[in-house]
C-alpha cells in the first residue's frame, strides 16, 4: 500500500523493519524483505510519487527534473576551492525510486579490482566482484532495445543476468554519430580499444553505453521493485512525502548497548507534529549520501565534539560520519558539428518536441526513448605519467580506469538558439580528493552542508587535462573528418596542440563540476578498524538495530557511475538481514 500521508497510516499497524528512504536501494531492500510473508515493512519516503512523472518515465526527458522542481532535493555544495570557488547545485532524487528516478540512466558495474578492494578493506570475501556475482544477476533483468536491433557486436550476453528485476537494456534508437564513434576504434585501435562489454569486469576500451531502460522508458527502482507484481503485498507499506528526523534507542540494556528500534518523522514540507514509529527488528537507513549520515547526525550519533557543537545529544562517538565523501569531477566539451541530425533540433523546437513524444507515446520508439549519450571510453593515465612520482595510484588496480569519456550527440542541456553540437562529457572516475558532508543546525529540515571536494587534489586535475587532451585526439581521428567543425564556447581557448597547462588548468576550474556520484559518507570498514561507520554486515558500529544500506556505505567509489553498485549493495543487505532474521 501507498500512503500519501502520514495520516493515511493506521496507528495500529505494526512492522518489523522500517526502510528509510524509498530510493535506489531502499525499494530494493523492501522488495526483498517482504518476499517473506512473514516480515511487515514500512518505507518511508520524503519525496513524492513517480507515478506519471511524464520526465522520469521518458528517459530523454530528464533535464525537467532537475533544480527547484518537487522531484530534486536541489541541494547547493559549500564553495569549492577546486573550481575557484564556485558553489555548485547539487542533485538527488527527491520522488519515489531517489536518484534511479532521476538519474541519467548509465548502467556501469566499475571494475572487479573495485569491488575487490572493498573486500580488503572490509576482511569481507562477501563484498569480492566473485562473491558479489549472485547479486547483480539478481538486479539485473537485460532487455532487448525496443527496435529490436541485432546487438550480437555490443555486449556480452555471458556476463549479463536475464532474470532479474532492474531493466538494463542497449540504445533503442540508432544515432548518426554511432558508426563514426565505432570507427575510432578501428582508426586508433591504440588509444580507443574496441570494448565489447564494460561491464564483464574489466572495463578498458571503448563500448556501447547500458542503460536502465525498458523498452523506451525508465526503469527505476520505483517502476521495478515496487512494480505493480510486487507493491501489492500486504507486509509492504510505502508512505509518501514524509521525512525522517531522528532515529531513537530504547532504553539500554544490560550490556550497555544502545538498540535503536523507533523512528521520529513528521511531513515533508515541515512545520507539522513529528510522530513516531517502532520496529520490532531492524531500522534501515537507505536515504543516500546526503540524508543517511544527516540522519545519523541528528539522531546523536557522530563526532561527540561536532554534536555538542550543534547542540545535539550524543549518543554515540562515530566521528567518521560524513567523511570519506568521494565524488567525481565532470565537464562536458562541446563541439559544433557540419548536420542538422542531431538532438538539437528536439531540445529546442516545442512542436518537433510534441510531435517525436507523439510517436513514443505510440511505440515507445524514436529519439526520446534513450540516456543522452551513446558510448563510453575508459582510460588509465599513461604508467610512466609524472604525477606517480607524486600521487600513489588511487585506482583500486592495473585494470581500473582513472578518467572516463562519453559521446554524446548534441548539446549537453538546453541548446543555444542556433547550432548543432556533439559532446564528449568526462569524468575523473578514480579520484583521489575528499570532502565530507556535515551540518551547522540542530534542525533536521536545514539542509546539510555539502562539500564534495571536487579538485582539491592535484592528482584530479592531472587526470581532468589528461581527459581533455583525449577528447581532443578523439574528434581528431579521421572518422570526424567534414563532420566535428569547431571547438564551441571556452573549449575553444584550449584546443591548440599549443595548449599550455595553465590554459587547461583555466578551463577546467572554470567549467567543471560534480557527476553527482557521491558515495562514502557512512563507509564500511573491518568489524575491528578505528575508522569507518558501519561494519561489513552494514550495522553501524557500536549500536544495535540500525543499519545502513545504499551508497554511503562504499568505503571507495567504483570507478563507473554509482547506481548500479548501489543496487549490488542493497541486493546484499537485504541478504544479510534476511539471514539475520528467518
Ligand atoms: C543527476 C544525477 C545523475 C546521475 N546519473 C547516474 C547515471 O547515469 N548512472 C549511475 O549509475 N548513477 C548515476 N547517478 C548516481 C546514482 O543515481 C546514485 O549514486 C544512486 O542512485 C544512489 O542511490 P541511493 O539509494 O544511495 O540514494 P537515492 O537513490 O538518492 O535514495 C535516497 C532516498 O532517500 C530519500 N530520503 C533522503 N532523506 C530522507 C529523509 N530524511 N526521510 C525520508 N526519506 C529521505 C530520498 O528522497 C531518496 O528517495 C546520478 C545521480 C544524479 C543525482
């Protein structure tokens, strides 16, 4: 059942867990709890419904969602000196199924060095990309695109899973960049490897981008986990527009443990009576990077000098709450291109606009119906660069990319008024700069203070010049020849082979900005380490009845997009509670 408010909710019912946050990981660990009859589940989530949010079903769409719309948490970032300052919007999703109903859609698994090192970190072989397998066969339910195109030369149906709940489907919708892009790899073979499947492990190369789409739409947690086979179960509550506040022990047992068992939560748009639930077993928290260490602050739980600063009871010294937050730094560089045939033309023209949704609201086909770009390219930096003089290598190993390119035909948003453009967007994927999250007021509906760290180090800037110099020599490959015209906007100062550091240096700082890949802030660590909040079955350390499930707890990002490792994650801890609990 769906409740729309908190009134909605029957005082009388009772539940054994609680999920906070009914986003990517949260539906997934309340689909799998209440496959057992015998468990009752509430989720409770801040935002409001997916149903009919015409932008999050249509993947194309997805610009509509973000900024001050009811479907964003449209945070702001504290001043980052790494991007002279600038303070940066933030996303996250604020609707059923979180970020997956927001997101840009890229399916990216990292690498299995990335997962190994989690397990390492953890003494965790359940965390190993072997041990993990099972997990992401569960997630994973691959597609066919809806034109049904032959996909035999673009991905490996060997390492992909055919049973799953979570749509992961190829482009639907040919591009007229695709054949250029594929016929870099055969031009340059050195640089831009032809990768027949990013996601088998070993990601190097360059590949057709996977997407959690469904026949043309999106596919969220909130449209797979809690689709129509499932949110009818009677042991599933999901309540609406309602934000948690604090989560609350019971009084101490014997040994001195505190047992979390209530939550405290009042209407979203605040102002209202907080009220209170409590759980006979476990409170879950899976509100994301930003609100599950939020939480954990306010509920008393994280540095006992930081929480008497705020006025706010500790309860539990765990001063690595809200640390370790690991993003990473993106641009994209745009250029002009000699076609109309481009998303342009759509982006920026309402009646062509009308008339392509006409015909995906037909057939679910056309160019509405996939993530904006079409390929990615991932790279290591040169061995022998000088910045390993510096900087150990911050990748999680010798087949994990540091930097990440991806094509994109047309202009990344909403387009200048005249124009047709391509775009290569990149990313630091591996990066070695922190920022942390944290708070300046006891009160739970201030936003917290956001600051992802973005180039703080000089070995991400390294890598940013490193990608920039890439994407150059990439629209420089002869299969761009009468096709890439002109560097557009500030790309234009840099695009010399004369370019200088400082000039890159310029553009970089001026122009980059978040990937929205935030991960860290409540990370595992080994059940004995000193440092870490939860431990590798995702209890926070030191209390009982509370544990953490999404991506805060990846104690490093992978190195690909952060969603699909999320839903690895939540697959897990729904396994571990089970077995903690039948
Ligand atoms: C704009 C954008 C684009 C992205 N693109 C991609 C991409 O293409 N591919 C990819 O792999 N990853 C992408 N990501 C990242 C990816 O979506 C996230 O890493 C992942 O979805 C995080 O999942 P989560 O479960 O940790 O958090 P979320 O999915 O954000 O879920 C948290 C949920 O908790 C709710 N919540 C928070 N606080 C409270 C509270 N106090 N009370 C009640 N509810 C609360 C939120 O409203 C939300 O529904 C993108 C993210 C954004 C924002």
């Amino acid at each position: 059942r769906v409740y729309e408010q908190i009134s909605g909710l029957s005082p009388s019912l009772q539940f054994d867990f609680v999920v906070v946050g009914g986003g990517t990981a949260g539906n997934v660990v309340a689909n799998r709890l209440t496959e057992n009859p015998k468990f009752s589940v509430l989720v409770i989530e801040a935002g409001v419904s997916n149903e009919d949010v015409l932008d999050s079903i249509v993947p194309s769409f997805l610009f509509g969602l973000y900024g001050a719309t009811p479907f964003d948490w449209n945070f702001t970032t504290v001043s980052q000196p790494g991007l002279n300052g600038r303070a940066l919007p933030y996303a996250r999703g604020h609707l059923l199924g979180g970020s997956s109903s927001l997101n840009a859609m890229f399916y990216t698994r990292g690498s299995s060095e990335d997962y190994d090192r989690w397990s390492k970190v953890t003494q965790d072989p359940g965390w190993s990309w072997q041990s993990l397998q099972s997990y992401i066969r569960k997630n994973e339910l691959w597609t066919e695109p809806v034109d049904n195109h032959d996909t035999r030369n673009q991905f490996d149906p060997r390492v992909h899973g055919f049973n799953g709940i979570n749509s992961v489907s190829l482009a639907g919708f040919p591009r007229s960049t695709d054949q250029r892009v594929i016929q870099v790899t055969k031009e340059l073979p050195e640089e831009f490897p032809f990768d027949l499947d990013m996601n088998d492990g070993r990601p190097i190369g360059l590949g057709w981008l996977q997407a959690t789409i469904k026949k043309g739409k999106r596919s969220s947690s909130a449209t797979s986990y809690l689709g129509p086979q499932f949110i009818n179960r009677p042991n599933l509550h999901v309540l609406l527009n309602t934000r948690v506040t604090r989560v609350l022990p019971r009084q101490q047992n014997d040994h001195n443990a505190l047992i979390f068992d209530t939550v405290e939560f009042a209407p979203d748009q605040g102002g209202g009576p907080t009220s209170r639930v409590t759980v006979s077993k476990e409170i879950i928290l899976s509100a994301g990077v930003m609100g599950s260490p939020h939480i954990l602050l306010h509920s008393g739980i994280g540095s006992a000098a930081d929480l008497s600063a705020a006025s706010v009871q500790p309860l539990l010294h765990l001063p690595d709450v809200g640390k370790n937050l690991s993003d990473q730094p993106a641009l994209f560089n745009t250029w002009s291109v000699n076609s109309t045939d481009t998303p342009d033309e759509i982006n920026r023209n309402a009646t062509l606009q009308q008339e392509v949704l006409r015909e995906w609201n037909r057939t679910q086909e056309g160019p509405l119906g996939d993530s904006p770009a079409t390929h990615i390219i991932w790279s290591r930096l040169d061995s022998n660069a000088s910045i390993f003089t510096e900087f150990e290598d911050p990748s999680a190993g010798p087949h994990t990319p540091h930097i990440e390119l991806f094509t994109s035909p047309g202009f990344p948003g909403a387009p200048p008024p005249v124009g047709n453009f391509f775009s290569v967007g990149m990313a630091v994927v591996s990066p070695q700069s922190r920022g942390a999250l944290s708070w300046n007021s006891s009160n739970p509906f201030d936003p917290p203070l956001i600051d992802p760290g973005l180039l703080n180090s000089k070995f991400d800037l390294f890598a940013m010049r490193a990608a920039v110099r890439k994407a150059r020599r990439f629209v420089a490959a002869p299969a761009w020849s009468g096709y890439i015209l002109q560097p557009f906007g500030a790309l234009a100062n840099v695009s010399s082979e004369a370019t200088t550091d400082d000039e890159l240096d310029t553009y970089i700082r001026g122009t980059a900005a978040t990937s929205c890949h935030a991960v860290g802030t409540a990370a595992m660590s080994a059940r004995n380490a000193r440092f870490g909040v939860v431990d590798p079955d995702l209890r926070v350390k030191g209390v009982r009845g509370l544990r953490v499930a999404d991506a805060s707890v990846m104690p490093f990002i992978t190195s690909g997009h952060t969603q699909a490792p999320t839903y690895f994650i939540a697959e897990r801890a729904a396994d571990l509670i089970k077995s903690a609990w039948e």
